[in-house]
C-alpha cells in the first residue's frame, strides 16, 4: 500500500510541475491553483507512505519519479531538446531509484 501511495505521489509531483510550467510564474489563476492543491496533495500521500517506507528511500523514489516524469513530459509534450548527456542523466536517476529500492 505505502509503494503505490508513493508512486501516486511522484506522479502527482510530475503534475504539479507541468501545471507550475503553465501558471506562467503563478501569473494565470487556475494553474496556479491546480499547482498548490496537487503539490499539497503530493506531499501528503508522501507523507502516509513515509510511515512505513524509511525516509531516505520514499525521498529519493519520489523526486526520482517526479524527476524523470518532467524530463519526459518537457521532451514529448513541451518539445524540450534532447542530447545523449540528458539521455544519460536519465538512465543514471533511474538506476538510482533501482538501487534505493532494492536496498531497501
């Protein structure tokens, strides 16, 4: 239960930044509100899931997921460059999390 909360809240994480991305610097109202509700809605889930999942492994699994999720929502969906070093960078956040995980 606490690994799908957590997943949930690294997703929500990739929403907020998208919807952070749209407010303009918090200068449009409704993705400005979007960002603050999905943001608190983020952590809380963080939160549950930190009861149970030791609280070096929740953080990086969280910003991992919200990481890599924006890296690839800013290349599909806001056409953002990609190079091999950013390719690299990604492989490399996610063998991170990998490892977090089965050390855990």
């Amino acid at each position: 239960m606490a690994w799908g909360l957590l997943i949930l809240a690294g997703i929500l994480e990739i929403v907020w930044a998208y919807t952070m991305k749209l407010s303009k610097g918090f200068t449009l109202l409704v993705p400005s509100v979007l960002t603050i509700v999905l943001l608190i809605a983020s952590f809380a889930l963080l939160a549950q899931a930190m009861k149970t999942i030791p609280l070096g492994t929740a953080y990086v699994i969280w910003t991992g997921i919200g990481a890599i999720g924006a890296f690839a929502l800013g290349i599909f969906v806001l056409g953002e460059p990609v190079s091999m070093l950013r390719i690299i960078a990604g492989i490399l956040i996610v063998s991170g999390m990998l490892l977090m995980k089965l050390s855990s």
